[in-house]
C-alpha cells in the first residue's frame, strides 16, 4: 500500500517525506510512482501539497485546488483519520 519515493519536503512545515499510500485509490498499482497533481497529506502537519515536477517535489495547492480537496470527501476522511491518529500518539512525525 506504500510506495517509496525520493525525500521530499513539505512546503508548509518541512518535514521529510519519503513514501506515498494510495488512500481512496485501492485500484491504484502501488508500484508505480506518483504523478504531477496527485495529492500528499503530510503525516506532521496534515496539510495537503501536491505533487509536481513528475512527482519529484511537492508544491502548495492552489486556491482553486484547496476549494476541490475542502469538497471532496475521500480526501477530508484522509486528512480527518490522520489528525486523529496524531493527536491520540505521543510518537507521532513533527516537522523538524
Ligand atoms: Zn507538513
């Protein structure tokens, strides 16, 4: 369910991510690298980023895009499950 990639940075807090999980996409090959517009959930700071530079770099969504993931449910039950599991966790990632 995890892909690893080349360590990339969150742009809203900095931390270090090195891996992708397909949440919301079960029939997604968890072989294959993500794409440009794919979205990543930071396990710090649960901001959503996404990819570009064919996958090598994350950037900030735009306006536009943080309107689309506010409206799409997939997404905020990723963004609502993780904050959960970090404010129940004495060990969870923080941004360095
Ligand atoms: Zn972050």
């Amino acid at each position: 369910m995890t892909y690893r990639h080349l360590e990339l940075t969150c742009p809203v807090c900095g931390y270090k991510i090195d891996s992708a999980s397909y949440a919301g996409a079960p029939d997604r090959d968890n072989h294959v690298p993500p794409v440009d517009d794919d979205q990543s959930v930071c396990l710090a700071c649960s901001s959503i980023n996404v990819f570009t530079l064919r996958g090598t770099a994350l950037r900030l969504p735009t306006a536009d895009e943080r309107a689309e993931f506010a409206r799409n449910p997939e997404i905020q039950r990723v963004v609502q499950a993780l904050i959960t599991a970090k404010d129940r966790s004495d060990s969870w990632p923080r941004a360095k």
